[in-house]
C-alpha cells in the first residue's frame, strides 16, 4: 500500500473510480488475526485465534456476545469492533423491548452495513476497519454472515477472514458439502481444523488453549463462547485426527510382519 493524492479523503475517487480509504480499511481486516465460521443446518459455530500485543499482555478478546441467539467474531481494529457490536446490543434491545422477540438476523446484519456503509461517503468520518462474521439463529434457522468495511455483507455455508485465511478457505471449499449434516461435535471440530489451517505455515504459532476461542449458537442452544481451559476438549480432538493417520500407516506394515 501507498500514499497517493487520491487517499487524502474518503470522498474523493480516483481516477479508475475506487476509493482507496475504503480498500485500505479492508486491508486492516486482512491484517487481523484469523476468524472461521460455519454452519450446519441447526447450528452456528465460530473460531477465533487470539493475539497478545506483547508476553506481558492477555490475548485480545475476538468474540462478542449480542443477544442469546446472535454473536459477532471479529477481524480487524478491536476498538471499531467494540463501537459496532455496542451498536448491535442496542438495536437487539430496542426490538424485544417493542416486539417481544430476538431481532431477524438478516435485518441486524443490514443495520451494521448500513452505519459502515454511511461511513465511507461522510468527509468527517472513516471507514469502520473491522470485518465481522456474525452467527444467528431465528425463525428461518441458523445463519452466517459476513460485513465488510465498505458496507458490503454477504450470507455463507462457511467463511473465514484475516492473517492467513485463504488456507481456511481451501479447507472448507474442500469439505462445505458435509456441514449440512453434522452435529454440533462435528461442526466445532471442522471449525478448529480450518482455523488450524491459518498456522500451520507459521513456526511461531500453534493452537493452545491460551490463544484460541470458540463459540456457537443454535436451535435451542443460546450463544455460547468457549475458551481457556475450556478449550482444550476441543484443542485435543483435532490432535487425536493427527496422529490417526500415522497409526493407520503402521498398521499394514505389522500385519505384513506378522505374515512374514
């Protein structure tokens, strides 16, 4: 990224018609630590791999509860992330307070867009530089959404944003097809071998039970986040898929042996 005469204000387009304050807020999204979301056809699950600003530090919060049947996880500037789900509390709020019922996700996730869509045509403003997955469950069933700082939002099976997320992606376009069916287990357990996807080319992070989050929501099942120690049940699983493979590979060798 560079500086240009075009990316002064967030009003201004260049000459091949974009908006560079709006791509490089996007691009603070894609500098946040990974986030991995999936659906099944009754339940939401999200992932989350924590960053420490130092060894002295906590790692930072990613997930976010909104109402029992609606949480965000987030990539990007955490303090834009805490404006917007304030922002999404209120509107939960104000809706049960006069219609006696959760708010329709699809009309929270159009609110959210509409307020970062308003930021990027106001001079005094800028872009919100946060990227949400945003997990709901209503009367349609459980539904997974995507905002983008520009104000764009879009509904998936699976999706993943932030550091490294194109290795996620592979991993559920390569096994989206199955989610459809999984119980809760089995959806957190995708969950967790995508979001591993994110490190695996890293020598310097790994999943631990200090750095990774886990939340889901669904049918009958208010949302739910996981993490620290509560973590680790779901840390071991995708360690005992690890070493399955290695044991099946030692299996024909000793029976060759045996027949020798």
């Amino acid at each position: 990224m560079f500086r240009n005469s075009y990316d002064t204000d967030i009003t201004v387009y260049s000459p091949q018609g974009r908006l560079h304050q709006v791509e490089y807020a996007m691009e603070a999204v894609k500098q946040g630590s990974a986030v991995v979301g999936l659906r099944s056809g009754t339940h939401v699950v999200l992932a989350t791999l924590k960053r420490a600003s130092s060894e002295l530090s906590a790692n930072q919060k990613k997930l976010f509860q909104i109402d029992e049947h609606m949480g965000i996880a987030i990539a990007g500037l955490t303090a834009d992330a805490r404006v917007l789900s304030r922002f999404l509390r209120m509107e939960c709020l104000n809706y049960k307070f006069n219609y006696g019922k959760h708010y329709p996700a699809s009309r929270a996730v159009l609110d959210v867009a509409n307020k970062c869509q308003k930021s990027t045509q106001i001079a005094s403003k800028r872009p919100f530089g946060v990227g949400l997955l945003v997990a709901a469950v209503d009367e349609t069933g459980p539904h997974l959404y995507q905002t983008c700082p520009s104000g764009n939002y879009f509904e998936f099976y699976a999706m993943a944003i932030g550091s490294r997320s194109q290795s996620a992606k592979t991993y559920l376009e390569r096994t989206f097809q199955e989610f459809e069916h999984c119980s809760l287990d089995e959806l957190c357990k995708h969950a967790m071998l995508a979001l591993r996807e994110t490190v695996s080319s890293s020598k310097d992070t790994e999943l631990q039970s200090k750095n990774t989050a886990i939340a889901f929501v669904g049918k009958g099942t208010p949302f739910t986040i996981v993490e620290n120690e509560d973590i680790q049940p779901y840390l071991d699983v995708i360690e005992d898929a690890e070493t399955r493979p290695s044991e099946s590979e030692e299996t024909p060798q000793a029976t060759d042996a045996m027949q020798t």
